[in-house]
C-alpha cells in the first residue's frame, strides 16, 4: 500500500508493518532526459512492486537527495551525506513504533553508498526493526541489461535509462540522434565533478545508441521483481 493513501485508522494498533523508504533524486541527465528521471524511474519500479506486496506500506519517493557530483550542471539539487543521513534518521525514527522492517531503495546510484552506511550506522540502534538497504544493480541484473543491449551498460542517462524514461515519461523524453557522439570516460564517479570529464552529463561507453521501449519495459520489470524478491524474503523471515 501507498502510504499516502492510507488514513491514520487504517494501522492496526496490534500489528507491526514493513516500510519501504523511496528515494530518487533531481539532477541532470544530459540534453535528452529530465532532471527528475531518477526519481520517475523509482516511482515505476515502486509502483510495479507496490502491486506484488500490497502489504508493504511504501513511503513516497524521495525526490531530492545525494547529487552533488552533478554540480555544475543548471538544475541539478543535492543534499549533503551527512544531512541525507540526518533526514533519514528522523525519518526513520517517525515510523519505529510502528515497524517490523525498513528497507531503503534508491535507483540513484549516488545514494548507494550513504544507504550501506546508514544501515551500518543503525541496524544496532534501531533494532529489533530489522533494518536493510536493497540493491537494484545486482550481477544479474547488470549482465542481463548488458546483453539486451549488446554491449556496456550505460551509468548515467544513456541506452538503458533512456528506455526506461520512454516507458516513464515518454512526452519528456527525447531521442538522441544516432550520430550524436558518446565520450567513452573510465571511472566517472571517481571525481566529484562529473562535469570535468563529461560536459553533456552521459555516461555510457556502448559504442551506438540502442534505445527501445521494450527494453525499457524488461529493465524496469527486473529491477521490481528484484525489490519484490527482497521484499517477501525479509517480511518471510519474521
């Protein structure tokens, strides 16, 4: 269930719940994506799962988070890691009470290492709430994108999340053309300012543009049945 749909009456008093803490994120994703194509992207994996565990309550996508690495480019917002953390901490202290779990997801890939921290940091101090981040970019998941594609998968706004966006938000995405170059960059995420080695903000070494709906479709679809799998197998456990 959509926590923002419920009433305060729906909870029962007598029962603990399984949260899911959304978090996507608002930055640029070169000249064919919108600055909100993460979060987009989150809210179609959220929503696909939401209706695989109807009994998890899921929490509304964070849309502004971790992106400072995209400073430089107009438009991109970010909070700070350690203000990040802060937010996730109260967050998380609103709905202890009524927790059995908290799982945290972020298709953003700039969130992935505050979320293992934070897990870290307050499994103990949280506990007996389990407490877990849930990866969407498993070994499986990046070789079966890889070979939909024929090649590298992208890191940021290129082959793969373009398709995806098609799926999303079609009227706000736009089709690169074919002959439009890609700048092959090693270790992107290395710096903290992707735009001293990326000036339009892609990050994708596949040699060609292969952008589909249908392969949009099946990267979504993965990544939901990967949060789905999580899901049952944490809220089997109790």
């Amino acid at each position: 269930m959509f926590l923002e749909r419920m009433r305060t009456t729906d909870f029962d008093s007598k029962q603990k719940y399984t949260f899911v803490v959304s978090m996507g994120a608002t930055e640029q994703h070169g000249p064919f994506l919108p600055l909100g194509t993460d979060s987009y992207i989150q809210d179609a994996i959220i929503t696909r799962a939401e209706k695989n565990v109807t009994q998890a309550l899921f929490l509304p996508t964070i849309r502004i988070t971790c992106s400072k690495e995209h400073a430089g480019f107009p438009g991109s917002l970010w909070i700070e890691k350690e203000t990040m953390k802060l937010v996730l901490r109260d967050l998380c202290q609103s709905i202890l009470p009524h927790a059995a779990n908290i799982i945290l997801v972020s298709w953003h890939g700039g969130n992935i290492s505050l979320l293992n921290r934070f897990v870290e940091e307050y499994r103990a101090p949280f506990s007996p709430v389990y407490l877990e981040h849930v990866s969407l970019d498993s070994e499986e998941i990046l070789r079966k994108t890889s070979d939909l594609l024929g090649g590298p998968v992208d890191e940021h706004a290129g082959n793969s999340e373009t398709s995806m966006m098609l799926v999303c938000e079609e009227e706000l995405t736009k089709l690169p053309p074919d002959d439009y170059p890609k700048t092959k960059i090693e270790n992107a995420w290395d710096t903290d300012r992707l735009v001293d080695v990326s000036k339009d903000g892609i990050v994708d070494n596949h040699p060609k543009w292969i952008i589909t709906k249908e392969i949009g479709e099946v990267c979504i679809d993965m990544a939901a049945k990967e949060l789905v799998m999580h899901l049952k197998r944490v809220m089997g456990a109790k």
